[in-house]
C-alpha cells in the first residue's frame, strides 16, 4: 500500500519537476533568472486571496472534466470525447437558463443540471455503444463527436439561439436566479468549485466501494479476465461512457451557469482536453486530480497576469503546462500496453 502511495506521489511530481526544469533552461538561455519568475509565477497564483481565488475559479472546470475522463481511462477506454460533453451540456443548461421562466425560481438549477447531465450523457452514449457493440475505436468516434460538438453549438449560437441584444457569437444571458452564487466576491469564484469537488469526492466513493467501480478497473485491467469472471465488458464500457458524459454535461453547466452566465464560441478553451492531461497527472486518483487541476488552474491564472508586471513572455507558460502534459502522458502507455497484450492474448 505504502509503495503504491509512494509510486503515485512520485507519478504526479515527476512531470512537474521536469516542466520546472525544462523552463528554467529556456530562461536561462533568454537571460531571465528562473528563481524570480518561478516566485512571480507562484505569487500570482496564491499570494493573497483574490490570486488563490482565480487560480480556483481557473481549476474549477478541469475538476469535473479530468474525473469525466478518469472513469474512462481507469476501465482502459481512453476517452477524448469530454469536450465535446463539455460544450453541449454547457450549452444545454444556458438554454434552459434563459428559456425557462425565472418565476421558478430555486427549481431552475436544478432543472438546469439535470438537463445538461442528460444531454451529455446522451452524448457520449453513441460512443460508448459503438466501442461495445462494434469495436469502433472510441479515440475515432469521440474525436470526430468534439469536431460536431463546436459546429452544431457554433451554429446554435450564432443562429436560432443568438442574442438580439448582442453582436455575435453569444446567447442572451441566463436569469438572474440561475446564476451560481459567488463564493468570494468581487472574484469570479463561483459554487461550482464547491460541486466540482463533490464530483471529485463521489467518484472516490464509486471507485473504492461501489460494485460497478470495482468491474470497471477490474475491466481496465484485464478484459478476458473481467468475461471469465462474469462482468459483462461491453455493458461496463458503455456504463463509464455514460457517467463521463454526465459528469462532463455537469461540468459544462456548472461553468455556463457560475461562470459565463451565456454560451460563446469560446466557451471552452480546451477544457476537455486539459482534463486528459490532469487525470492522467494524477494518475486517475481523486487527491491526484485535485492537486492536478488546482496546478493547471495556477498556470492559467498567472499567465494572464505576469505578463501585466514583466516581459516574460506567455509562452513560458505553455511550455511549462506542455511539458506537464508531455510527462503525465507517460500514464497513457499503460492503456496502450494493456491493449495490445490483451489482443496478442486473444489470438
């Protein structure tokens, strides 16, 4: 137990210590002292409450979307459908926010959650059913779905649902009794931070002491085992599909109704595929993708900023979350490995 804690914590390190020194390399190289912009680049993340706040409002969509994908990649599917389950559950609970009358009041929340949960767990049901049904390669279909997914709500903002009050690109706002509330005004810090860490918890639960978390890592481990043992492999991988789209259309409301308060073209930038980066940072664990998603959220938040007070160039950021990414996809090889041993296996 000691060793598997031990071999996690250095899994989610590793990456961030190499990123550190990658970027210290290239400061160096553009004459910069990489101790003052590692210091500003902390400063700016969590000097004082209103920094700690926005690098939590930053962190809080890859909460819901690094464990939308973690549930996939724990039963070996590897899932990179979350945008597009992001994008049309986001969308789909501004519509109701907007649409439904405010004389509902208290209702309207969660009428709008339930509905985004709805719409993205219909989404990724396709997917999952191909992949159980057919073998359809889920990496394929749930690529092509995100591609779908920002032309149909690219089209719906911009046509049926565009805002007579606006220029382009945005629906009208939600009602006012739909919004999340803020958790530490003036900042942008919003209840959703507050679910987003509920859904980080649940699926701890469900991992740990549920039946069908258990068959799903049982699953992800071993699929001819997972058959002889009686779990059925195709209803498990439609399953997780299923609850990472839910969780994703959930993720997806909770931003367009705390955050944005209407849908854009540029609702999400990647969240989505952010989330692969920080579940598999994490190493698919609920601790993992907190520290994960607060780290990612850090890095957003304070290259907005340091820009404001140096010359350092944005660009400096991105490095760093990209070597991140590049190192936390050292995690993906064991998908990939389990696969093709378990096809050479089967013939």
């Amino acid at each position: 137990m000691n060793k598997s804690v031990a071999e996690r914590g250095i899994g989610i390190l590793l990456p961030l210590v190499v990123a550190v020194i990658i970027s210290g390399i290239v400061l160096l190289a553009i004459g910069k002292n990489p101790l003052d912009v590692f210091s500003l680049i902390v400063a700016e993340s969590f000097g004082n409450a209103r920094r700690i706040a926005a690098t939590l409002s930053a962190a809080t969509p890859l909460l819901f979307t690094a464990v939308a994908t973690a549930v996939c990649f724990r039963s070996g599917v590897f899932n990179v459908g979350v945008e597009g389950a992001f994008l049309v559950g986001g969308l789909a609970a501004v519509f109701l926010g907007f649409t439904l009358p405010a004389q509902l009041y208290f209702a309207l929340l969660p009428l709008c959650f339930a509905f985004a949960a709805l719409v993205g767990a219909i989404w990724l049901y396709v997917p999952g059913m191909l992949l159980a049904k057919w073998e359809v390669d889920e990496v394929v279909s749930t690529l092509m779905l995100n591609f779908i997914a920002v032309a149909i709500t690219g089209y719906l903002v911009n046509g049926p649902l565009l805002s007579p009050q606006s220029g382009n690109n945005v629906t009208p706002l939600i009602h006012q009794v739909a919004y999340l509330p803020r958790l530490m005004p003036p900042s942008t810090l919003h209840a959703g931070f507050l679910i987003g860490l509920v859904c980080v918890a649940v699926y701890g639960f469900w991992c740990r002491y549920t039946a069908a978390g258990f068959e799903g890592a049982l699953v992800g481990q071993n699929k001819r085992f997972s058959r002889a043992v009686g779990i059925s492999v195709p209803r498990t991988i439609m399953g997780v599909m299923i609850l990472s789209g839910l969780i994703a259309g959930i993720g997806g409301a909770a931003h367009g109704l705390g955050q944005m308060h209407r849908f854009s073209d540029g609702f999400s930038p990647g969240y989505g595929f952010t989330g692969i980066a920080v579940a598999l940072l994490g190493r698919n664990h609920p601790v993992g993708i907190v520290f994960g998603a607060i780290l990612f959220g850090a890095l957003a938040s304070a290259g907005t900023t340091i820009q404001l007070f140096s010359n350092i160039p944005l660009d400096l950021v991105n490095i760093i979350q990209g070597t991140v990414m590049i190192f936390a996809v050292v995690g993906l090889r064991k998908i990939t490995f389990r696969r093709k041993k378990e096809t050479v296996h089967a013939d």
